[in-house]
C-alpha cells in the first residue's frame, strides 16, 4: 500500500491541479463533491485531509466506499474532532486505527482531543493493536484526569498506564483492591515500581529504556545507589540517579560535592570515606551528575554555595534558579545565559502553576526564570505587557510563541529577530499582523520576504515578481496570493512546480475552476 508521500510523489500535472482546487477555499462544495466522486487518490488525499470541509462534504466523505479515502479524513487535524469521531464504528481496522492514531499535525501544535465518549468507546471496542499509536495525545484533560476512577473497566486501566505515580493513595488503594480483574492486576504490576526490593530484583544490568525508568523515577535501595555508585552500567547512571527524588540524602551531598577535579581528590583523601564513596570521587568527572544535583529541590545551603562556585559553567547556571535563592543569592553567582536554546511552543500546563510563583518569576532579574514565566499560557495581561518588552530574546519570544494573547508587534519583532526552530509557528499566533508585510517583499532573508505574501495590500507587480523568487516556499507563497495578475495565474496552472499552488488561489475564476 503506498504512502501518502509516495501518493503524492506519483500525481501527474493535472492530479495536482485538482488537488489545488480541492484546497481553494473559493472551490463551490458541488466542485469538492465532483472531486470526492471522482478524482484521483492524491486529489481526495488533500481534499480530506488537509482543510475544513462542508457538512455536505463531510457527510459524503463519510460514506464514501474507499477506505483510504476515509481514513485521510480520520487524520485530518483541521476538521472538528467530533466528525472525524464519526469513524469510531468505520467497519475497516485501518480507518479504525488512523482514527486512534491521529491527525497529521505539524509541530509544535497538537491535535484537539476527540469527545470523551469516543475514547472511552474505543478503549471499550478496540484491540491493543489498534490502540497502540497516539490516543493517548486525543484526550482531554478532564478524561485524563477522570480515566482511574472512571466507571469502565478499560478507561481505569488506561488511568493506571498513564500515570499510576501521580495518583493519590486513595485512589491507589481502590485500584489495587478493584472488582475487575484486568484492573486490579494492571494496579498491581503497577505498584511493584513502589517497592525498592522489587526494583533491585527486576533493575536490568544493561543499559535501556526499562533501567533508565528506574533509575530516574522508581525508589532505590541503598544497594542500588551503591551499585551505580561503584559499578555503574552505563556513563549516564549517576546523573540518572542525582535526580531521583529517593536518594539519600549523604549521597546528595556526596555527588553536589564534586565541583572540580582538585576538591574531588581532596574529599577522595578523606579517612571516614567509604570505599563506594571514593570510587565514586574518582570516577566521576561528569558535570552532569553536578548538574543534576543543582536542580534537586532538597538540596541544601551548604550544597547550593558549593555549586554556586562550581568550575563548569552548566552547573552554576543550573543551580542559580533553585527555588531557595534569593535574588541577591542569584546576583551573585557568575553565570551565563544561553541564547542557542531553542524558544519554541510549550503545551499548556494541566495543572495551572501557582500565580505567585509565576509572577516572582516574571519579576526575577534572571532570564531564565523570566522565560520560564513567559511560557505560562494563563500569564496576566500586566506581565504579558511587561515580558513583551523584555531585554532578552528568549523571553520575547516564548511569549509570543505561547501566549493566546501575544501583541502583534511582539509577534513580527520574534519571526524577525529569532531564527532558530519552530520560527514559521508565530506566524500561525493569533494575532500575528498582516498589515504592511509588503514591506519585507525585497528582504535578504527568504522567510522573511515571504511574509509579503501575507499581506492582502502587496501590489500586484510585486506579488508577480515573487512567482520567480530564487526560494521555493516564497514562489509558493505570492503563486496563492489573490493579487496575483490572472495572465501570470494562468501560466502557472501549466507550471509542474506551482500548478498546485495556482490552483489554490482564491481568486481563481470560476470558469477557470469548472474548467
């Protein structure tokens, strides 16, 4: 069966046209339902998957008796989750499992969650095999927190598998003693990872995704932190280890102890230290571990001056957004602030932080507490006002990246200034501006000029002569602008590169489109 790419790779000319048109939004539905009827795969793949569709339309899609055709529309991210939820019962397995697989969504954003009747539905009905994609990222947020004390079997199950250590012990304890058998034994299996005895007998001594897991999240035996300690499988144990939240407290106080080689083979020369201990001096140069350390919520005053001085820049860096400082602790701290990090969207938090923390954060002298601040979705409009005119990049920019109401000035000044990855998501932000982008028609920066294909007063001889840019995404953009001259749209319709494009235009005459 072929991929969509390789659908879309085998689509001659005229293929490519109609499915233009299946994307122009002046495309009348008798068009669209000619083209359902009777185009050619690739066609009904866009049509389907790739924009809005009329309630005509929808309905005809899903009664249409090809079944790759349905399932484009079981991924399509653009429609209301509750049409494509009207394939929950589609008699073929593969729109079944596109369905619970999910739309085809670019990154960073992620799909809407389907209504919660459906998942509930199809962890009822459907097989593990058809489950094992992406359902989990169609949820809700009130289904994911409903699914361990939910009235079906299966919906608890899936609670457990979703995050049995968030759970209270209320809820634990009722799970483990459950009516239904599949529940309880998934509660019970679950709750081995409680019992440090049953990690030290089940921890794997090879490096992999099941240790790992341990390591960072399960509690750990005196034996096991020694093992790692002196033994340890893998580079990466001991930084495992630094934060998990059971280690014990002398060795939290061992490994922050580490901040360079000389005080590492001093401590090592003490007479009341351990052979596990020493080994571990002298084995452990990786600022990692130090790292790690620095940001444990437990770590002392002692600790946290230690590392404040540490000879690795990551590590002072790290512990001077600890909790416990002050702002005159941080101020005194000699630390950089990385500007290659990328800035990109943040999913919403489910749980809303605690607005004090994030306003303290919001006022920090610190950058990165303030860009920590700035990706909170629910900011308050004085701070959205006063981030936005913020003196460093990365705050700007994960403002205008993650708040619904980033100010349109804010947003070209980020597209403009950060070039790093997800830029092309602030264009998708609300409010980002259209209005005199016309400007930027003859700027050095490719993404930059295509911006003047956003903007609907871009003179026709400039939207023309962007058809011939040198970079494609901006021939791409100014060929769908609507100023675009019909004898220069019509040569297009005939161009293998920007046919598709052509054909997506608006202003596309109707004849043109019957044509």
């Amino acid at each position: 069966m072929p991929t969509p790419e390789q659908i879309w790779a085998d689509a001659d000319l005229p293929a490519r046209r109609l499915a233009g048109l299946a994307l122009n939004p002046a495309t009348p539905e008798t068009v669209l339902l000619r083209l359902l009827a009777d185009a050619p795969l690739a066609v009904r793949m866009v049509l389907c998957r790739d924009r809005t569709l009329p309630d005509a339309v929808v309905d005809a899609v899903i009664a249409h008796p090809d079944t790759r055709t349905r399932s484009f529309f079981a991924r399509n991210p653009h429609v209301d989750p509750a049409q494509r939820a009207r394939l929950v019962d589609d008699p073929e397995w593969f729109v079944r499992a596109h369905l619970a697989d999910g739309p085809r969504w670019d990154a960073p954003t992620e799909p809407r969650p389907l209504p919660d009747e459906t998942v509930v539905h199809m962890l009822s009905t459907y097989d593990n095999e058809s489950l094992g994609g992406l359902l989990y990222q169609q949820l809700s947020p009130g289904l994911r927190r409903a699914l361990p004390t939910h009235p079906v079997p299966k919906a608890r199950c899936w609670g457990i598998g979703m995050g049995w250590r968030s759970l209270s012990a209320d809820v634990r304890a009722a799970l483990l003693t459950d009516p239904d058998d599949e529940v309880r034994e998934s509660a019970r299996w679950s709750a081995q990872f409680d019992d440090p005895a049953w990690v030290e007998a089940e921890l794997p001594d090879r490096s992999c995704h099941a240790r790992t897991d341990m390591l960072l999240h399960a509690p750990l035996s005196r034996a096991v932190v020694n093992g790692v300690l002196t033994s340890p499988v893998g580079k990466e144990d001991r930084a495992m280890i630094a934060g998990n939240p059971s280690l014990p407290p002398d060795v939290v106080v061992l490994l922050a102890a580490d901040p360079d080689p000389e005080v590492r083979s001093e401590i090592a020369q003490r007479a009341d230290l351990g052979a596990a201990e020493r080994h571990a001096l002298a084995t452990d140069p990786d600022p990692e571990v130090r790292v790690t350390v620095a940001r444990r919520a437990d770590l002392g005053p002692a600790e946290r001056r230690a590392l404040a001085t540490d000879s690795d820049p990551r590590v002072r860096l790290a512990v001077s957004v600890h909790p416990a400082l002050s702002e005159e602790e941080r101020a005194r701290i000699d630390y950089a602030v990385p500007m290659d990090r990328p800035f990109v969207f943040h999913p919403a938090y489910e749980v809303s932080r605690d607005p004090e923390t994030v306003r303290r954060n919001a006022l920090s002298n610190h950058p990165l507490l303030r860009r920590e601040a700035a990706r909170d979705h629910l900011l308050p409009p004085d701070l959205v006002a006063r981030l936005a005119t913020d003196d460093d990049l990365g705050v700007r920019v994960l403002l205008a990246q993650n708040h619904p109401d980033a100010p349109a000035p804010l947003l070209l000044r980020s597209f403009l200034e950060y070039t790093g990855p997800e830029r092309d998501h602030l264009t998708t932000r609300p409010g980002f501006p259209t209005d005199g982008l016309a400007a930027f028609a003859d700027h050095e920066d490719p993404e930059v000029r295509a911006l003047a294909a956003r903007d609907p007063e871009t003179e026709p001889a400039v939207v023309e002569r962007l058809t011939r840019d040198p970079d494609p995404a901006v021939r791409a953009a100014a060929t769908r602008h609507p100023n675009l001259p019909w004898p220069r749209l019509a040569e297009l319709l005939d161009d293998e590169e920007l046919a598709f494009a052509a054909a997506a235009n608006p202003a596309l005459p109707s004849d043109a489109i019957r044509w």
